[in-house]
C-alpha cells in the first residue's frame, strides 16, 4: 500500500519472510512491459516508487496477497535495479 492506503501491484522475483519479526523481503522488483504505446498512470508511479530498490521490506499486515506468476516466455520484463557487479561485468570488454 502507498501512502494513501491505496494497494499497489508488484512484481518480485523472490518473496521470502524476512529474518525481522513481522516483514517479509521481496527483491528482484521487475516491471513487466505490457505495451510501449499505451502508459498506466500507475505502473509509472511504482517504476519511481521501487527504481534502484534491489530489496524491499514489507509489513506483513499491509500484505493482501502472495501469488506466483507464470509468465510466458515472450513477455518484456523490465529489472527496475541492476546491481553495480552485473553493470561492471557487462561493461569490460
């Protein structure tokens, strides 16, 4: 939930309880791209709410849902925070 209590939707490549009482840990925060021509409002709030967040806590009780996702292999995913290790490999030549 943001701010204003309103349920935000996002997608994380790892959930897990957290090691502190009462959180749980997502990371792997990604975006998936439904369409280029056509931008959610909303969808580009959590692009700016999460970018370069590699973890994040959550309170258990603002928790609605927990659902594992299949996606099919075509779809566009879009890794809101790369790590400087992944960068700096990518980057020699």
């Amino acid at each position: 939930m943001n701010e204003k209590h309103e349920p935000l939707q996002i997608y994380a490549g790892s959930v897990r309880m957290s090691d502190i009482l009462g959180l749980v840990e997502a990371s792997d925060i990604v975006f998936i791209d439904s369409s280029e021509v056509i931008i959610n409002p909303e969808d580009d709030k959590i692009k700016k709410l999460f970018n370069d967040v590699a973890t994040t806590m959550l309170p258990i009780n603002s928790l609605i849902r927990i659902d594992e996702v299949a996606f099919k292999k075509d779809t566009p995913v879009i890794r809101l925070y790369q790590s400087n290790e992944k960068n700096n490999e990518s980057n020699t030549p």
